[in-house]
C-alpha cells in the first residue's frame, strides 16, 4: 500500500509511506520532511 505523506522541503519530490515505512526522513530540527537524497546533502554539508 502506497500513501501520500507530503513534498521534500528541498526538492519538492511526493513523498510517500509504503507498506507502513516513510520513503524520506523527517527532520528532528523543525520536523521537516525530507526525500532521502536531499537529507544525505544536507548531512554532508554539515560537516
């Protein structure tokens, strides 16, 4: 089963959850919702 959760804060890619797992992460920061490309970019410029 497929659901619609929301858009990438970064990106605006559809995020969805799948079979009860989210395909993106949220943020603890503001709880924003990330695809999981644009969170491992903001990771690495982190550092």
């Amino acid at each position: 089963m497929e659901e619609f959760v929301g858009f990438c804060a970064k990106c605006g890619k559809p995020i969805h959850c799948l079979s009860g797992f989210l395909n993106g992460v949220v943020s603890g920061e503001k709880e924003t919702l990330y695809c999981f490309e644009c969170y491992e970019k903001k990771d690495i410029m982190k550092h």
